[in-house]
C-alpha cells in the first residue's frame, strides 16, 4: 500500500492505523506544522488492509454517523480560571471548575 490517504483532510491523526498494523509498517510523521500523519514502509506493508478497515474516516457509512463536535467553555471565575494549572487543566479543567472537590 502506497498512502493511506491523497489529501491530509482525510486523516485525522487518530493512529489507529499504526496501532493496528501486525507488521509494524506504519509509523506517525510530523508535518511542517507539527500535526502527526501516517507513513507507510513499503518494505513491511504486506497489503492486509487493515489499517483502511480501522480508519475512522475511510468507511464511509461509519463516517455518517461519527459527528465531528467540539466544545469549549470558560469559568466565568477569573481568580478559579487563573489558580488552575496546566497540568489540572489537561486533565480535568471543565471537571474541576463545574464539580470542584
């Protein structure tokens, strides 16, 4: 298998591929701006294919119903929003500020 996508739109970096692979012949490369995108080694590709049926975003009756949403929120607390740090933050900031301990 050459790619396993033509346009990076088609990949969303979820490594499913590489995790996946039973040859070990995908590995995450990062692009000019730092996202990671899936290269194949020809010489370790035996041609199973699985890394196509895991992709999130290649079965296209599976991509109707993945909905792709985002939210994002913000304590309305300056002093809360400020005293959370980052690692707090990663892990948990919508947790922590809408169900403090």
């Amino acid at each position: 298998m050459e790619k396993l996508y033509i346009n990076k739109e088609d990949c969303c970096g979820c490594s499913a591929c590489l995790n996946i692979c039973p040859k070990h012949a995908i590995y995450m490369k990062h692009d000019e701006k730092g996202y990671l995108y899936p290269e194949i080694r020809k010489d370790s590709c035996v041609n199973c294919g699985l890394c196509e049926k895991v992709c999130p975003l290649k079965d296209k009756e599976k991509n109707k119903k993945f909905e792709k949403i985002a939210y994002g929120v913000k304590n309305k607390d300056e002093h809360e929003r400020v005293n959370i740090t980052v690692r707090q933050s990663r892990q948990s900031g919508v947790a922590r500020a809408t169900c403090p301990d």
